[in-house]
C-alpha cells in the first residue's frame, strides 16, 4: 500500500528500511499497537530480531495479536519496560531503533513518553546503532510536554559530532504548528 508523504510514520519507516539488513537486529523503542514492530519484523526476516519496548501491558498484546496473526511473534521479543532500560536487554551492534514518541492513540494520554527519559533512550540507542545503522523519531509536539521533549531531542540530535553522525530533520511545511516532526539520525562510517 502507497501510505504517502503525508504520514510521518511512513518517512521514518522509508528511511530506516535502508539500514535494516535481512537477518539484522532492531528494535522498535515504543511499541504501542505494534504497526511499526509488524513494520520491522518484516523487514528482518524469519532469522532477524526485533526487540520491542513498550510500558503498557495493554499495548504488548496488542502488537503481540498483530504479530501472530501476520505469523511473525517468533522473531520478536516483547520487553514490558521503558526504552531508557534498552541497554539492560540489547547488545549492540543494532541496525535501527524506532521511535514513535507520545501516547497510545485511543489511551489514556497521561502514560506518554518524556524528555528525560527520552533523552536516555536516544543515546543508549546511539551506542548500540553499528556502523551506517539509523535511529528514526517520530516526535509530536501538540500535548503536554511534547514541546519540552521535541526542545529535548532537537538539542541532543544538533550536538552530535558530524564526522560521526549524519542527523537529518523532515518537517512538514504546509501543515499546523503542531504536526509531527521527524529526525533520523545515521551512524556514519558504514
Ligand atoms: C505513539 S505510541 C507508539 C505507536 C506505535 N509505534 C504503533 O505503531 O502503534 C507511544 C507508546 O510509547 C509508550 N511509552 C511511553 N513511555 C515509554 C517508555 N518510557 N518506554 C517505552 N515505551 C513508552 C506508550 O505506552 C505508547 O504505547
């Protein structure tokens, strides 16, 4: 299916498709109704891993049902943690962390993701990425706080070295202030 431009989802998961290898490990940092873990475990293959983190309960079995149903639970690991954990359950090296950031669509939306912790994620991810490995954000930033953690990001994705990291920005330039931005950044060195 042609998901288009429009959906900030789909650019993150256009450019991290490059840097997955079949048979590669990844790990999809909010797993939420699991579109982006189903997204992934494709993507790896039967002899690929995908390690998926979520805090909800609720949202693991979901992306647990869409997992079985597409015949793909066997290649996934689901994780009932926060992703500022990752580096207690993931050895490097990886080939792309994904994260769709804020809450689960039709939840409740006080359980969403947040600077600090945010923060934490992002560079565990960046320790485990191998070389020419990507990490995708997708970040909204019309609730409570996700301004602070969009500021968060932006501040950390601007301060990386360039000769180790390509970081790139997407916005959309004909929307509302508040729609959502996405930022990939790439391990250099592939
Ligand atoms: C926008 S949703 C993810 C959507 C999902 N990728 C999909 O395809 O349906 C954000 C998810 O992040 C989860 N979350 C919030 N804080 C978290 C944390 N510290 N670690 C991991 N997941 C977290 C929420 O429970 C929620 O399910």
């Amino acid at each position: 299916m042609h998901k288009g431009l429009g959906s900030a989802v789909n650019l993150v998961q256009l450019l991290l498709a490059e840097s997955v290898r079949y048979g590669g490990t990844v790990v999809d940092a909010t797993a939420g109704n699991g579109a982006d873990t189903l997204y992934l475990a494709r993507l790896v293959g039967p002899k690929g891993k995908v390690y998926s983190f979520d805090i909800q309960e609720k949202a693991l079995l979901a992306t647990r049902e869409l997992l079985e149903k597409a015949g793909f639970a066997g290649r996934v690991t689901l994780i009932q943690a926060g992703h500022e954990e990752i580096e207690s359950f993931v050895t490097g090296p990886i080939d792309a962390v994904i994260f769709n950031l804020g809450y689960l669509p039709g939840s409740d939306h006080s359980i969403v993701t947040r600077a600090g912790t945010t923060v934490v994620a992002v560079n565990s991810a960046l320790n485990l990425l191998r070389p020419g490995g990507r990490i995708g954000l997708v970040i909204y930033t019309g609730h409570p706080g996700g301004g602070e953690e969009y500021a968060a990001v932006e501040n950390l994705a601007v301060s990386l070295d360039r000769t180790r990291f390509n970081v790139i920005r997407i916005n959309f330039l004909n929307r509302a202030a508040h729609a959502p931005v996405v930022i990939v950044v790439e391990k250099a060195g592939a």
